[in-house]
C-alpha cells in the first residue's frame, strides 16, 4: 500500500480544541453584538478565507486569524457530533 492510499490522521490537540472554542465564542459574540448575523459570517469567511467577513470589533477579526480554518472546522464538526451523540443517547 503506497503513504497516498493511507488514511492521514490530523491530530487533536486539548489546549487547540479549547483555543478553538473560545476564538468561536468570542468571535460569535462579536459578531452579534455588531448586529451581523454571526452564522452567515462566519460560513464566509471559513469557505473563502477573507477577513473582512469578520467585524474588527473587539478585536473578532485579529483573534479569528490566530487559528487555521481547519481548526475552528474541526471545532465546530467536533460540538456538532457531540450534540448528536447526546440527542441519540437520550432519545
């Protein structure tokens, strides 16, 4: 089997996943507070990478460029599935 047709794993890293949480939480907050719509905002920006879709309000914009895309991705896939197991679990 050729390292191409192996599966690649991607790390998870404790101190990432709560990195990745606060800049979301933070971010989103920013956003809201900004009367934006903190979803459609953050689905821009995390397609097409652009900054300008983050508000520069409470520094939103600086701390969302700390983290890669892949990461805050991750984050939300991670708390998306999570929210499923629990809702499969109870019912």
């Amino acid at each position: 089997m050729s390292p191409s047709d192996e599966t690649r794993r991607l790390g998870a890293y404790h101190d990432q996943e709560q990195e990745a949480d606060m800049v979301l939480r933070e971010v989103y907050a920013a956003l809201k507070d900004k009367g934006y719509n903190p979803i459609s905002q953050l689905v821009g920006y995390l397609l097409s990478g652009d900054p300008a879709y983050i508000t520069s309000h409470m520094g939103a914009r600086n701390l969302i460029r700390r983290l890669e895309r892949d990461e805050l991705l991750e984050a939300l896939l991670r708390h998306y599935v999570h929210h499923l197991e629990l809702s499969a679990r109870d019912g």
